[in-house]
C-alpha cells in the first residue's frame, strides 16, 4: 500500500522551512543595514615630517574613532584594528597566533622618501576611519615639491 500525503501534511514542512529562510533573509537585512561598512583600501601619502611624526598623527586619529584600538610594531609600523580589547602598544612584532588573523585591520606604515616620509595605508576599516587618518595625515606640511608654486617660499 503507498501512502499518500496529503496537503495538510505537505503545508507543516514547507512552513518551517519557510520560517527558517524568513528569519535568515532578516538577519542577513539586519546585519547589512546595521552593522559596520569596512571597505578594502590601499592609499599612500607623502609629507614632510619624520615617520615617527607621521605614525603620532595616526595615533592621534585613532583614539578618536570608538571601537578601534591600535598597536605599534616598530618604530615605523602601526596595526589598526576594530576591536573593544586592548592590545600591547608597543610590540616589537605581531604576534604569531594572531598574524593575519583579523579581517578588519588597517596596517599603516612610513618609511623615508627623498621629499619627506611616504605613509601607506592597506587593508580593511569602515570608511570614518579611513577619513579620519586622511584628514590628520592631510594637516601635516607637504613636502616642498607637491606644493604649489604659490605656496613655496624663497
């Protein structure tokens, strides 16, 4: 004898089923809408002050932003990230069981150029802490070549 199903017996499993991918499309919406933007960047910027100077200004740009914490590793190296935890402010490296771990660090380093010290900035961070780096790094002087002629004295 085959047993047929009715559709009464048909409509509970496609309910749940149903229910289920419900409930993932509003999550998925939630998150989307209410949850942090990070976008992928890679940028490099050129001032006329010594790498220290310039990793001090990233600093300073970061404390401001909620939610990121940064670590120095080196004198010319800075490892932002998008965390509540506190990390050790003064590595001499990335420690291992964390490197490249984190999907949302921004790593800053500056290195002397010949017109004043190249800042590269490469990974991942919301868009208000791009803008914010870019914004402090930009109130520093410009190397006397990328001035404009009006600008330049003597």
């Amino acid at each position: 004898m085959a047993v047929l199903m009715t559709t009464a017996s048909l409509i509970v499993p496609f309910a749940v089923v149903g229910a289920f991918v419900l409930a993932l499309v509003l999550y998925i919406g939630w998150v989307r809408l209410f949850g942090p933007r990070f976008i992928d960047y890679e940028g490099t910027l050129v001032i006329a002050e010594s790498p220290s100077a310039a990793i001090g200004r990233v600093e300073r740009a970061v404390s401001t932003q909620p939610d990121y914490t940064y670590r120095r590793v080196g004198a010319d190296r800075l490892e932002v990230i998008h965390s509540s935890i506190e990390p050790d402010l003064y590595a001499s490296e990335p420690s291992a069981e964390l490197a490249e771990a984190f999907l949302d660090m921004l790593r800053v380093t500056a290195s002397p150029v010949a017109t004043g010290t190249e800042v590269r900035l490469a990974g991942r961070a919301e868009p208000r802490l791009i803008n914010a780096v870019r914004t402090e790094l930009g109130h520093a002087r410009m190397p006397r070549l990328q001035q404009p002629a009006w600008m330049r004295r003597g």
